[in-house]
C-alpha cells in the first residue's frame, strides 16, 4: 500500500485562509396570531424541499454545499475532509466559493422544517448545487478526494463564468509564500528581541531590523490581498440568481 505523503505543517497565515466557513442555518417559523383563548401553536413540519432550499440560500447567490452532521462524525467535518495527514488544502480554496452550510443531525427527522433536502431512502451525507437548487450532487461520505474536487468544479464552472482552476494556482502560490514570510516575520522578531535584552532600545541594528519586518508585514498583507482578488475574480453567471 502506497503511504500517505507527510503531513504539510501550514504557517499562521495559511491557517486562516484554510478553514471551512459553516453557516448554521436555524427555521423561524412565522408569527401565528392567537385566535380566541383556544388558539394553538403550529406543530414543527418539513417544509418542501424548494422552500427548505430558498430558506438556507436567503440572498446569498453563490452555490450551495450542504452536510449534515451525523452521530459518527458530528461537530467534525470528517465527512467532508479526507482522514489522516492527507492534503485537504483544494478543498479549502474551492469551499471560498460556495455557501457552506451545515445541518444537525435531527434533520433526517421527518418533521424537521429542512427535512426535504435529503432522501428519505439512504439520504446522502452531502449535496452541492446552484442557489436556485439546479446542478445539484449528491454525494456520500465515502468517496476520492478527485471525486470531491471533480464534483465540487463542475458545479463551480456551472454557476460561475469562469473556470475556478486559474485561481486556486493563483491562492496556491500565495499561500506557499505565506509560509516563508511569516518564517522571515517569526526570525525578525526573534531577532528584535535579542537585540532588546542585549543591547537595549537605543542600539543600532533596531533601525534596520524594523524596516526589514515592515517591509516582510507589507509583503504578508499583499499576499493576503491576492487571495480576496482571486476569490473575487470568479463572477457568478446571471443564471445562478434563478429562482431567488
């Protein structure tokens, strides 16, 4: 068996840009006016599956990556992520343009107000789909990380005008550089406090050594500019405001 490749141990500034983002969507039902001392309360219902979608979505266009939780990986995102020291990294950049959300477990009951999303036979443990619900992928909690990014490009390059590979480079490159910056940011400071206990605040090499951590920090926070120009440079097509 082919062993895993080691482990990638990102810097600070990587880890802040690969992350999932969940949205934790929870159904208000609208006020019912009491009618007379005997008035009752709604009972919680499914809504159908066009309205649970429209409720999750509200004004957000961008495509949708729904999972939920389970009692084997709940509050984890195991069922999305590879185990183990595999690179999950284009899972992260990719996940920049969708809507994720995440849904409790008790949404497989059948009166919960999200219930229709999923199927009642073997409900799948994902889905994607454009915000209006079209282009949607089912997908289990067993399947490739190519299967996932396949999956999870073809329903990008259906919702947005351009293919998102030439921007995941773009953030890939950027975030190899966040490493050996902040590598470069961590020694000059290092450095700065050696300087201070041993010669002081009125030495020399402080003047130098500050504008060598300005100029790393300036690099740093355009690095982190080129991440949101790549992210934003992927517009979404006309046809994703379908249906909202």
């Amino acid at each position: 068996m082919t062993p895993e490749p080691p482990k990638i141990v990102r810097g600070p500034s990587a880890k802040t840009l690969l992350k999932l983002t969940w949205e934790y969507p929870v159904y208000e039902a609208p006020e019912e006016v009491a009618e007379g001392p005997t008035f009752e309360a709604k009972r919680r219902a499914a809504l159908p599956a066009a309205e649970a979608l429209a409720y999750i979505a509200k004004d957000d266009r961008r495509p949708l990556l729904v999972l939920r939780e389970c009692k084997v990986c709940n509050g984890t995102d195991d069922a999305l992520l590879s185990r183990g020291n595999v690179d999950n990294e284009k899972t992260f950049l990719l996940s920049r343009w969708f809507h994720c959300v995440k849904l409790p477990v008790d949404v497989l009951q059948k009166d919960h107000p999200f219930h229709g999303l999923f199927r009642d036979t073997d409900p799948e443990h994902m889905f994607m789909c454009a915000a209006d619900g079209s282009e949607r992928i089912p997908m289990e909690s067993e399947r490739s990380r190519t299967e996932l990014w396949d999956s999870m490009t073809k329903v990008l390059a259906a919702t947005y005008a351009k293919e998102p590979d030439p921007e995941v480079r773009k953030m890939e490159k950027a975030i190899n550089r966040f490493d050996l910056v902040d590598g470069t940011i961590a020694g000059l400071e290092q450095r700065k406090d050696e300087i201070l206990e041993e010669e002081g605040p009125d030495s020399r090499k402080l003047k130098k050594l500050e504008a060598e951590l300005l100029e790393a920090r300036k690099e740093r926070d355009g690095l982190f500019r080129a991440i949101d120009q790549a992210t934003v440079e992927l517009k979404l097509k006309k046809i994703a405001d379908k249906g909202l």
